[in-house]
C-alpha cells in the first residue's frame, strides 16, 4: 500500500510504530541539520522530522522538496518533546522520525498556498480551483456536504422511498426560468432542454404507482446569478402519493429534526412553527422570514391619514397606499445623520425607495428629528405606541405600495440585523410557510401566471373560485409550503393537481387554449386521464441547506466545481467557442458567426 495512515489520524497511542503518509507538502523549515516537514492531506497534517547526522542522502533529498509537492514518508510514530506540543494540531502530540521519503510529484511554484491564512480573490481560487479544494475550510463544507447527502438518502430509505433517476435530456416548457437547450443532430432543427426540475417526470413516476419517490437531481436554469444561485444545482426531489400536505409537513419535519441530530449534534423540538404567507408579507416583508431576531414591519396607514406631513398622507389617502415602520432597538445612538443618509441611499439603489422617514427617541420616550416636527403631539405618540418605541430607539418608515414597502423594510431589517449583530450566527432557525396565493396578475402580460407552477392545487375550499371574478381568482390559495432556514427559502412543494378537469380550469386561467397546453403538456394531460392518484412532494435545495448548515454566505464556496456570476467556469474556459465542423453537423449558424462574416 501507498500508506498505513492517513495525515490526521496519529495519536499519543501509535507512538512506537511505524508508519508510511502520503500526502502535499504542507511547509518544510530547515532547522540547522534538522529538517521539519509537515504533511498534509484532507484528513489533517502531521509533522515528520528529518536528521542529517543519521542519514545524510535522505537529509540531500529532503531540502529539495517544496511546498504543494507531493510525497511519501515512512518512519517512526515519536511523543513530541516537552514544551513542543502543538495544541492546534490534532496530531500535536506525536511526530515522525523519518526514515525514508519519496517525491512522487514536484508542483511549481503554487499562485496561493492553501495553507495560509489570507484567502485569495475569488478569481484566482476559480481559477485554480483544484488548489482552492485543498484548502481545509474548502475540505470541511465538502465532507459536510457528503454527511447531509448521505443523511438524506438514509432517512428516505428507512422510509421506503424509491431512488428513481429521470431524464437530463427533456422537453422545453414553458414555466419558470429560460432553458438551457441542447440542439439535436439526428433531428436538425430540434432541440432538448436540461430539466429545471424534474417536477413533470415524478409526477408521471406517481401516476405509475411507484407512491414514494425521491432523486438527488441535477437541475438547470439559464438565469441571472447570485451569492446563493448558481447555473447547474442540485435538488433533493420528493414526491409521495396517497398524501395531503400535512403529511408531507411530517416527514420533512422530520427529516429537518434528523439532520439537525446528525450533522449538528443539535435537537429540535416538533413541530416546526409555521406562519402564513399573508402573515410573513405583513410581519416581515417576505415570504422566507428571518425570526432569529424582531424587529417586525408595524403598519401605521391609519395614522398617516391623519397628520399634515404630506409625505405620510399622500401615500395614505391612495388606494393601495402604506406606510409601516420597524423600530430598530436601542441604536439612535449608533446612527448619525450622514450614517441614515447612506441608508436612503442604499434602499433608492436597491429597491426604487424614494426616502426614508425616521426618527429617534429621546431619553423622555419622545420622538425627534428632522420630520417631528410636521407631526403634532398626538401623532408622534400614536406613532411611537404602534412601534412600541422606548428610549434611545430608531424608528424607519417606507411609504409607498404593499410590494415597495416589503422590499425597502426587508432590505433594512436584513442589513440591519446583520450590521448590529442581532442573532447568532450557529442558530438554525426554521419555519414552514404555508397557503400562498395561487396566481398573480402579470401587468405586462395582461393575464394571471401561477405564483408557484401550473400543476398546483388550490386549496379544497378555494376550488370554487376557479370559476369566479377576477377578485375571486385573487383570492385562491395555493396548497403550497416552503421550508425557510434563517430568512432563506431551503426547500418548497406543493400538492399536485391529480384531476383533469381542475388543470384545464387552471391552464384556462393561466391564458393556455387545451390545443396549447395538449402540445406543451400532452403527454401529462394525458397521463391525467389514466388513474392519477393524489400526490404532493418537495424540492430542498441541497446548495443552499449545506450552505446555511455550514455557516457561509456564497453557494459557490458548497460546490466543488461551482461558476460565476456570468455562468462561466474559469479554470476549464467553459462556455467557448467550438469548431465549425460540430456546428455544421447540427445545422447551426450562430449571429455571431454572421457578425464575423
């Protein structure tokens, strides 16, 4: 064998025997006739010491070695002496008196180590990416990676889930985000699509009988990116027949409860709480809530109708008009005039804000600033009761529409929170949020589009309405629920519409004659027809949950070979360009081809 041990595994009780590592050189420090080399791979490192009084070949050999060379030591397992006990180093106690060494590979001089503590531009780890991989916080979120995968396929097993694979080669639809195509060459012309999810196959999976389904699957969205989305993902797919949503609520719960225990030694208490989507909009802006902290939205609409500050009134008096608030607790005193300033900029930056109104309490419980003054007595106590407001507090308000001021008040109880350190980072805060709208009105369009996927079921109680008004239609409620994970969306489902005749209602209303949904969805309106039984599932994101699980902020830093923000891969040069001849055999002339001509 290549090794006896791996790097990180020696302790006080091998001392005495012998051993053989390979592994990167991880740093080597010549010490007068005695050479230190520290070995590394990705279970840990280990000291290895070299005597040139015992060997002087070996010691020849060793001073060529440089760091990122890739070696094999053989020697024997020594206690550390006194006084050099490394307490950073699992394998602190013990080194290795070297005896043999063997260079399998010289590296060139490295761009960055990856052992050192400055963490180069994210450019250069893209670049070289394989160096990058070597580092070990880059090694501790993809083993962790490995344990939630593997948890994962555990828990469905023991619940007698099925792991099917599906289709990578598909069919263009029309719902969610632009394909990625694959042109065809048998059928020039023609195209396939990468699946954005595999939602179509595993509900024809259930209408085949096979009632517990799941898939670690490869999903594809040709999208504009993010820290927390990238190009090509992975999904946890599940999907159960003979369920309603709380059945499903159930399991994933439970497998919430699962994780916890297994990669975060942590228990949680069941059921997980959940809130609706009406309520999050309302408390907190957004329909994936971050309840680690307060600092809830307080709408003062009503009062804002009766003060003379026109800012207020104005906004008030229209129909659809807010104003609402959130009291930012005991910071007045951590915000300057200039320091707000900044803050109104920021939101008219990044949300179309006009201004921000505030205003900050004083030792008296009063409320001052700048605008106090255009509010008489009364009001600015009113004001100051609905957001509970005590000294030393800093008040914010947005007006505008519901949908404005949601995105303004999020957008700062976010930044916020994070700026004055409000929650604790190691919390795993989670929440189910359940009955969202079924459609919403496209103004552009002029029509209704589904919130989630044409093939949701409205709420039993709701399924009337599909036959009502345009208020009517507004008001359907959606048997669809998220999974949210300290303010991120970690997974979302719905239960499926099973019944022909409600998906034609729903294609109808969604502005799809049956001639054009039998073409985009023929071959599932006609499974429809064939025995579909009631069925539901879930999507988690396995991104975005190693991710939240492993404390980061950018979903590039969970996978190993992640792209950037404009989907190009920087260490293989993908996309690029291809020959003529490969075009040629798809019949394929690009626009820029024509340019070039």
């Amino acid at each position: 064998m290549f090794r006896t041990k791996t790097c990180g595994e020696l302790r006080r009780a091998n001392v005495g025997e012998t051993v053989t590592l390979c592994g990167w050189v991880d740093s080597a420090r010549d010490h007068s006739g005695v050479f230190f080399v520290n070995i590394r791979d990705r279970y840990g490192k280990t000291q290895t010491v070299f005597n040139v009084s015992e060997d002087a070949e070996l010691f020849e050999l060793v001073k060529t070695i440089h760091n990122e060379d890739v070696v094999q030591i053989t020697g024997e397992v020594l206690t550390r002496p006194d006084g050099l006990v490394n307490p950073d180093m699992a394998t602190g106690e013990i080194e290795i008196k070297a005896t043999k060494l063997v260079v399998y590979n010289r590296s060139k001089p490295v761009p960055f180590l990856p052992s050192a503590p400055e963490i180069p531009s994210e450019e250069m780890r893209l670049k070289y990416r394989y160096l990058d991989l070597r580092r070990p916080e880059m090694q501790r979120v993809l083993t962790l990676r490995h344990r939630i995968t593997k948890t994962l396929r555990d828990y469905f097993d023991e619940n007698d889930f099925l792991e099917v694979e599906t289709p990578v080669l598909g069919k263009s639809t029309p719902e969610g985000a632009r394909d990625y195509l694959v042109p065809s060459r048998i059928t020039q012309g023609a195209f396939y699509a990468l699946p954005q999810s595999p939602q179509l196959y595993k509900q024809l999976l259930m209408i085949a009988g096979y009632d517990r389904y799941v898939q670690v699957a490869r999903c594809f969205r040709d999208e504009d990116l993010r820290a927390d989305r990238q190009p090509e993902f992975t999904q946890l797919d599940v999907k159960m027949s003979f369920v309603d949503m709380e059945d499903i609520i159930d399991m994933i719960s439970k497998l919430v409860a699962r994780l916890m225990k297994d990669v975060k030694g942590k228990e949680i208490s069941l059921p997980i709480p959940r809130i609706t989507y009406d309520e999050a909009m309302e408390r907190f802006g957004h329909d994936a809530p971050d309840l680690r902290f307060g600092m809830e939205l307080k709408d003062v609409t009503e009062i804002a109708k009766t003060v003379d500050f026109k800012v207020f009134r104005s906004v008030a008096e229209t129909k659809g008009g807010r104003v609402r608030g959130i009291n930012v607790k005991n910071a007045a005193d951590k915000f300057s005039r200039k320091d707000i300033d900044n803050l109104t900029t920021w939101t008219a930056e990044q949300f179309g804000a006009r201004g921000i109104v505030w205003f900050k309490v004083d030792a008296e419980g009063k409320l001052t600033g700048s605008s106090a003054k255009n509010f008489s007595a009364e009001a600015l106590e009113a004001i100051g009761a609905k957001l509970e407001a005590e000294a030393n507090d800093l008040l914010l308000f947005s007006c505008g529409d519901f949908n404005l001021t949601c995105r303004v008040l999020n957008g700062l109880r976010r930044r916020l929170a994070a700026q004055l350190k409000l929650y604790d980072p190691d919390e795993m805060n989670f929440c189910w949020v359940v009955k969202f709208p079924m459609f919403d009105w496209d103004e552009e369009e002029n029509r209704w589009v589904a919130m989630h996927h044409p093939f949701t079921m409205p709420l039993v109680e709701d399924l009337p309405k599909l036959d009502g008004d345009a208020d009517a239609i507004r008001s359907i409620r959606a048997q669809a629920y998220d999974l949210v994970l300290n303010g991120f969306e970690a997974g979302g489902g719905t239960i499926r519409i099973h019944d022909g005749d409600v998906q034609n209602k729903v294609f109808g209303l969604l502005g799809m004659t049956r001639e054009q949904a039998k073409e985009q969805f023929g071959f599932l309106v006609d499974a429809l027809q064939f025995g579909a039984p009631p069925h539901g599932g879930l999507a988690l994101g396995l991104d975005r949950v190693v991710m939240l699980f492993a404390g980061i902020d950018n979903i590039r830093d969970c996978i190993a070979f992640p792209k950037t923000t404009k989907a190009s891969d920087l260490m293989t040069g993908a996309p690029a360009e291809v020959a003529p001849k490969q075009l040629a055999e798809l019949a394929i002339k690009t626009t820029v081809d024509e340019k070039k001509d």
